[in-house]
C-alpha cells in the first residue's frame, strides 16, 4: 500500500485501483453508498450493472436527441412546403403542390432528422463531457495509465464535497484499494 | 457478483401442461373451421370465391407468424447471440406451428377457391382450350399455305438451277463463285420450308403457341413460372422448407435439453447459417405465389421484404405477450427479467421502423415513378374507402403510434405498457394483411363491377377465428412437450444474468 507525500500543488482528486471487476463494482457501490457524487471508475472493458451499482440516474443525452430530431423533422417540412408549395408551386411528375404530396418530401425530412440527430448526439455528447480539452489531470497519474490494461479503477475528485483527502484515502483503503494515488490539479 | 443466477440451479428446465386450454382451442377452431366450409360449399360460385379470400387472408395472418418464429430461431443461432437463449424455445414452439398452418391450406388447392384466387389459373385453361380449337380450325389453312411456300421455293430452284446451267458454262472463276453461291442460298430456302411443312402435331402446336401469345401476352412470357405443376411443385416445396428448418432446430435443441451436449449447440448454429437462405426463398417466392399472382400482371420487388418485415415484427409481438401470459399463469417467473423485455422491445421498435421504411419505399417508388402495370395496386387502396383506410391503419396506426410509445425507454421494461402495444401492432397487423389481399376480391369476383362482396367480411372474421384456434391449439401442443428454455444450453448463464 503506498500514499504520494503531500504535494504542495492543489489536488484534483485521488485514483485507488481494485484487483478485479468484482471488487471495484463492490467498492463502486459503498462509494455510492457513502455519498459521493463527483466521482468515476475506469476499466479495460465494460462491466454489466456497473451503471446501477455507480447509482448513475439515465442520461439526459436522449432528450437532447429528440430536440435534434424533431427540429430536423420540422425544418425539412416547412423548408420544402415553404420553397415548394408556397413561395414557388413546383410540379414535379404530375403530382399535386399541396398537402397530398408529402410523400415527395419524405425522404428529405428522413434525412434531415436523423442529420440533426447525430449531431445533438454528438455535440450533446460533446458538451456534457466538457470536450474537448487540450489536457487532464488524470493524464499525469502513473496509475491511470493501467485502466487501458489490466487496472481497475477509482477515482474521487477533489470538487466533491465530501472530499477530504485523509479521510476519503482511508476510506478507500477501507474497502479494499491495493493501491492508492494523489493526483494533483 | 452478488444476485448472480447460476444456471446450474436451472437446468431441469420447466414442464408446460396447457391442461383444458388446448382441448378448447381445437374444439373452437375446429367447430369454426368446419361452420366456415359448410356455408362455403352452400354458397353461390361468387360468395365461395369471397370465402377462398378469407381463408388466405387468416391463413396469411398467421402463417407471417409462424415464419417470424422461425426467422428469431435462425437469426439468434446465426448471429450467435445469447441474451434470448430463454426465449428461444417459445421461438421455435411458434414457427413449429407453421405445419398446422400448412395443413390448414390444402383448401386452397381446391379448384373452386384456387381459381377464385389466382386468376391466371381459369385463364391459363381457356386459353389453353381456345389454343386447341384454334389450332384445329387454322391446320388446314397453314398446312395448304406452307405447301404453298414450299412449291415456289422448288419453282424457284429449278428455275436457277436451269438458268445457272447456260451462265455458268461461260462465266468467269469470280463469277461461278457468286452464282454457286446464289444456288446454294436456293437451295437451303428449299430445306427450310420442307422443315417448316412437319407433321400435323408439329403445326398445331406452333399455333397454339402463337395463339397463346396472342391472347395473353403477359401469361405467355410468364409460361415457365405461372404454370400448373411448377406452381403445385412449390406450394410443397415451401410446407416442406418452412417446417424442415424448424423440425430439426428444435428437435436438436430439445435433444440438447437431455445431455446438454454442446454438439448440437454447434450443430444448430451450422445449421442455421445453411437454412437462412433457404428459409429467404421459401418465403419470398410463397408470397409472391399466394398474394402477389393475386393480380398476374402486378409486380413489386419489394413484395418478399414486405411481408418479411411484418412476420418478424409480429412474431416478436405475439412473442412478449406469450410470455408474458405464461409468466401470468406461473411459468418463467425467474428465468425472464425486465431485461429481456427491454430487448425484445427495442427488436419491436427497430422493426416497426423496418416495416414503414419498407412499406413506404414500395409506395414511394411506385408513386413517383407512375407506370401503368405499377401503380394498379395502389390505385385501388388509395381510392374509395381504403384511402381512408391506409392512412389511418397502416400510416398511423402501425407505424407512428407504437414507434412514438415505443422511443421512451421506461416503457419497454414495463410488461404492462409493452404488452398494450404488442397487442396493437398485431391488430394493425390485421388490418395490413387485410389491406394486402381483399382490396383485390371485389373487382377480381365482380369483374370491377364492385369494391366489396356484401356479407363477406363476416366470414373474414370466421376465417380468422378458426384459423386463430387451431394456431393455438398447435401452440399449445408443441410448448406442452419439452422445457419452456433451453434448459441446458451452454449459454443459459449469459441469458439468465443479462443486462442491457
């Protein structure tokens, strides 16, 4: 077990790392348990339920999806019925320029709503990561660099307020991190 | 983890006894179907031809069924997916059903409902008839005409042969090249009118030919596939197709239930991959036998994905509310989670989004594109009452309603929310199939003289009943025998403990 010495620079959190999927989905869930909500795990692979045992509420990015698609659904109704219809009555293959030609418009509005939803996916995705970024802290800790290789990690950040650096080492000394790191800011 | 299940602690599987139920389906369907075929064969030429729509449109209903489940059992072997080991076998109880569905359709063999059906078969025989009338009462003619055409073709020869003789005596070598020639062209005129002379039976059946073609262009062009026995051929062809991927499916996997050997794991898995495109052709070309010939001369390529696209989407549907009926009654309690609602309504969602992406893609192409052998089928659905009809059933109905309750996420774990809406898709589905084959019935019977058949919608709805009891009787039979799961599957942990 080995604690960094205290570092004069501010800290930004502190990586303890698990033997296996199984204890750190145990640790995740007394860390949940205790309260903390600025905090996150890090692994090689995806592990089931860890979601549930982190107490993640579901994301908010489906919403945001929605926004997207039924704006690109919008647009390209009222853009095409617009130039078409209204501004500038088009007939195209003998079919009508009122509202039973929809069909015609279709694969336009198609188009446009899932364009618009992949970008709120993204850029939604984008902005509720806080990406992108040129650097993170997280970056300097020698023991993150394991997560892409057989570590198991977690990390508390420094912004929680129930963060205290003594108390929440100890703690996650307490529910079984066989190693432990301070990461500063 | 802790809560894991063990599927150790699951392997002697879970017996199905369907008790009275069973008895009261056949009871039902059979007293229905027995009702259904006496008022047919008490019924005028026109009315019994109506009841040949009604039974195909039952039978279609729950045949697309029927292949669904087949279609789950190959796609989760091929695809090697394990969250649906649990379901699998309700799969492939229902797609076993698809042998009472074919015993179910021998009626249509009949030649009082097949020829009420396919109209090409009573105009493929009076063609045929007329073909032979015509060809006795034209032999003589062609005979004394080809008599004719082989003299003047002799005339002719002997005529240069005579005047080649003095011509020749005094031409030059680049001469009597050309006029041999010219001889020799002569004579091969002469050979083919002495072939085309022939005998008596040689002639009458190039006339029939030619009268064939002439009556009926499109049946003609047709003649190597809209034929009698080719057509008969098929129809066993697809019951023995359909059912013989599913026998051994489940007969491999009802054997794995006993050893858990996992040889038939993999055996199923090969399997699987060989018989996709088998079970592909069987069931494209059976719809384009039983409902696209409806009308002959109409095409659609995406006719086979259609019809796909609603027997994957409702079997999924009949599937959630199979177990959950069965979960009500006792069974399965512990083996399916909310998990695997959530999975199978996610399918129901992507597939309802397949079915309109389909379905508007054949209506669009054929709208835009406005050729005249294309657009008779929407002409008909989209004019009248069943415009009205379309858009409410099948545009809202079965696409926008379930695909707008279907994107919340809560509602998919919630057997209550997800049921409703399976039970919708498969009343939309009625009306799809119902909009696929009685539009055709009025104008097809009346000669375009009418829309509908009065009276005939209710032998519609006896049509479905009977049809709809001995589907459960045949349920109810296969999920008797057997584990409800695959009870020693290697991969029943995976299944028991999934997450999504």
């Amino acid at each position: 077990m080995s604690t960094t010495t205290a570092s004069t620079k501010q800290i930004f959190g502190i990586v303890a790392e698990f033997d296996s999927a199984s204890d750190l989905y145990h640790a995740a869930e007394k860390v949940r348990d205790a309260g903390f909500k600025r905090w996150d795990v890090h692994t090689p692979f995806p592990i089931h339920g860890m979601d549930h045992a982190m107490g993640l509420k579901k994301s908010w990015l489906s919403g945001v999806v929605l926004c997207g698609g039924v704006t690109g659904f919008t647009t390209a109704l009222i853009l095409q019925f617009f130039t078409q219809v209204n501004l500038y009555p088009t007939i195209v293959q003998g079919k009508p320029t009122n509202l039973n030609t929809v069909p015609a418009f279709f694969p336009v509005t198609f188009e446009l709503t899932i364009l618009f939803s992949a970008f709120a996916t993204l850029f939604g995705l984008l902005i509720f990561v806080l990406l992108p970024r040129w650097n993170h802290p997280l970056f300097e800790s020698a023991l993150f660099k394991k997560f892409s290789d057989d570590g198991f990690l977690l990390v508390i950040e420094s912004k929680d307020p129930k963060f205290r650096e003594d108390k929440t080492t100890e703690f996650l000394e307490s529910i079984g991190a066989k190693a432990i790191e301070r990461v500063d800011a | 983890m802790a809560g894991l299940k063990n599927a150790d602690h699951y392997a002697q599987g879970e017996k199905f006894s369907p008790g009275l139920l069973k008895w009261v389906l056949l009871m039902g369907g059979a007293g229905a179907a027995v009702l259904f075929f006496i008022i047919a064969s008490a019924s005028g030429e026109q009315f019994r031809g109506a009841m040949a729509y009604s039974w195909l449109f039952a039978l279609i209903y729950f045949l697309s069924l029927t292949v669904g489940g087949i279609f789950w059992t190959l796609l989760h072997h091929a695809s090697n997916s394990g969250w649906g080991i649990v379901i699998r076998r309700l799969m492939e109880n229902l797609g076993s059903v698809v042998i009472v569905i074919f015993v179910l359709a021998l009626p249509l063999l009949a030649p009082g409902f097949r020829d009420a059906l396919w109209e090409w078969f009573p105009e493929r025989a009076k063609i045929k008839a007329e073909a032979v009338e015509h060809a006795e009462h034209e032999l003589a003619a062609r005979r004394a005409q080809l008599t004719e055409n082989l003299k003047a073709a002799e005339t002719s020869l002997l005529a240069m042969e005579k005047e080649n003789a003095a011509a020749l005596a005094k031409a030059t070598e680049g001469e009597k090249v050309y006029l041999n020639a010219e001889l020799a062209a002569a004579k091969g005129r002469l050979e083919t009118a002495k072939a085309a002379l022939g005998s008596d039976e040689e002639i009458k059946e190039q006339l029939k030919y030619e009268h064939f073609k002439h009556s009926n262009v499109l049946l003609y062009k047709k003649k190597g596939y809209l034929n009698e026995a080719f057509w008969h051929f098929r129809f066993f062809f697809y019951g023995a197709a359909l059912f013989g991927i599913i026998y051994f499916l489940r007969h491999w996997s009802i054997k794995s239930d006993e050893t858990g050997d996992p040889k038939f794991f993999r055996r199923m898995r090969r399997a699987a991959c060989g018989f996709l495109p088998l079970f592909a052709t069987a069931w494209t070309f059976l719809v384009f036998d039983w409902l696209m010939a409806l009308d002959y001369a109409w095409f659609s390529t995406m006719w086979g994905v259609y019809l796909f696209a609603g027997a994957a989407l409702n079997s999924m549907a009949f599937l959630i509310i199979l177990v959950t009926l069965l979960r009500r009654a006792g069974y399965l309690k512990e083996v399916i989670t909310m998990e695997h609602y959530h999975l199978m309504g996610k399918l129901l969602l992507a597939f309802t989004i397949f079915w309109a992406y389909i379905a508007f893609s054949q209506f669009f192409l054929i709208w835009y594109a406005n050729i005249t052998e294309e657009t008779k089928f929407y002409l008909t659905r989209n004019t009248d009452f069943w415009n009205p009809y379309s858009i409410a059933f099948l545009v809202i109905g079965h696409f926008f309603v379930p695909f707008t309750i279907l994107l919340i996420q809560g509602f998919k774990k919630k057997p209550t929310v997800i049921c409703a809406i399976a039970g919708w898709t498969l009343l939309m589905h009625f009306f799809d199939v119902y909009w696929i084959i009685i539009p055709e019935r009025g104008p097809s019977l009346t000669h375009g003289e009418s829309l509908i058949i009065p009276g005939a919608v209710w032998t519609d709805l006896l049509a479905w009943i009977s049809v709809a009891g001995l589907f459960g009787f045949g349920l109810m039979h296969f999920l008797g025998k057997g584990s409800l799961y695959p009870c020693r599957d290697p991969r029943l942990d995976e299944s028991l403990n999934v997450v999504n």
